[in-house]
C-alpha cells in the first residue's frame, strides 16, 4: 500500500512538472509603492482583444503574469501612468522573464528578452544621437560640432540597423526575429 502511494504521488508530481514545461513567469517591479492597487496590462502586441489581454494588481511594488502562450506583448499601465513609467516589449516565452517599469523600462532572463533590451536599447541611443543631430542643425552649428553630431547618428544608427539584422538572422523562426523584421520591414 505504501508502495502503491509513493508510485501515484511520483506520477502527480511529474505530470504538474510536464504541465509547467512551457510556461512563462513575468517578475516585474516598480520603483516605488505609491503604485500598490494600480493595474498591470499584458497586452499581445499584434492582434489584442478583450479575450487575449491579461492584468493583475501591483502589491508592494511587485508585479507577476504567468501563462503558456509565446508572442510578443505590451507590458503597461493606465494612460495616465504612461507618462512616467514606460511601456515595455516582451516575449512570453518558456522560463522566468524580470521586468522592471520604469523612466526607462528592461527586461532581461530569456534568451529572447535578453535580444529584445539590446534591439530597444540600440534603437533608444540611434534616437537619441538622430535628436541631437537635429538640435545641432536647428541651432545652426557648423564645422566640426554638426560633423561630430553627424557622425556620432550615424554610427548610432549603423550599430542598431547591425543589431536588428543580427537578431533577424540568428533565428528566422523565433518570435523576435519575425516581430522586428515585421516591425522594420528588414529581412
């Protein structure tokens, strides 16, 4: 009998361990909990409806999602919220993924959210350069200030274009590669 126990409660705890196989866990923060009671959306990026978005409650600055369904989605909050803590891109693929909302929100733990901060990141600085080489004409700069503004975007955007056709690349078929060169138009 006692045999017969073991063997049924081995059996229950590898069938929950193969149910579990492709789940995601989204941990994320906030900086502070004056958010606490406010809600977290999770948004499909392409195709969203009532049915396919998801939410839960921030409770002492934290947050978590969990669910089987791989595709990129918008992690947000009320429009108002919007204003100081960004939106963010993120991969529901199998594994644990770290979120933190923020001025500046990251994601990071999979192997796909790890490839999604380089891509948003690359993609922030190329802006960044592009608005200050923009400031530097408006403000009629010449010579060498507007030259060094003019090269510093253009390498900017030259190192994210590299990292976005590095990322379509790597793996045609992962749900990164598909969304960017659909965002982008890159093959």
């Amino acid at each position: 009998m006692k045999k017969a126990f073991l063997f049924f409660a081995l059996i229950l705890i590898i069938s929950c361990a193969n149910n579990n196989t492709n789940k995601f866990i989204i941990n994320g923060t906030v900086p502070s909990n004056k958010y606490d009671g406010e809600k977290v959306y999770l948004v499909p990026a392409i195709n969203d409806n009532p049915s396919n978005v998801d939410s839960t409650i921030i409770s002492n600055g934290k947050f978590t999602f969990e669910g089987d369904t791989e595709r990129v989605s918008i992690i947000r909050l009320r429009p108002i919220l919007r204003l100081k803590l960004q939106e963010l891109l993120v991969i529901t693929e199998k594994g644990i993924i770290t979120v933190k909302l923020d001025t500046n929100s990251i994601g990071s733990g999979t192997p796909q959210n790890k490839l999604m901060q380089q891509w948003k990141d690359a993609i922030m600085n190329s802006n960044l350069y592009f608005a200050k080489m923009q400031k530097a004409k408006t403000k009629g700069k010449k010579g060498t200030d507007l030259e060094n503004a003019i090269n510093k975007a253009n390498s900017a955007k030259e190192y994210a274009d590299s990292i976005t056709l590095r990322i379509i690349h790597s793996d045609k078929k992962s749900t990164i590669s598909k969304f960017i060169s659909s965002m982008t138009g890159k093959k």
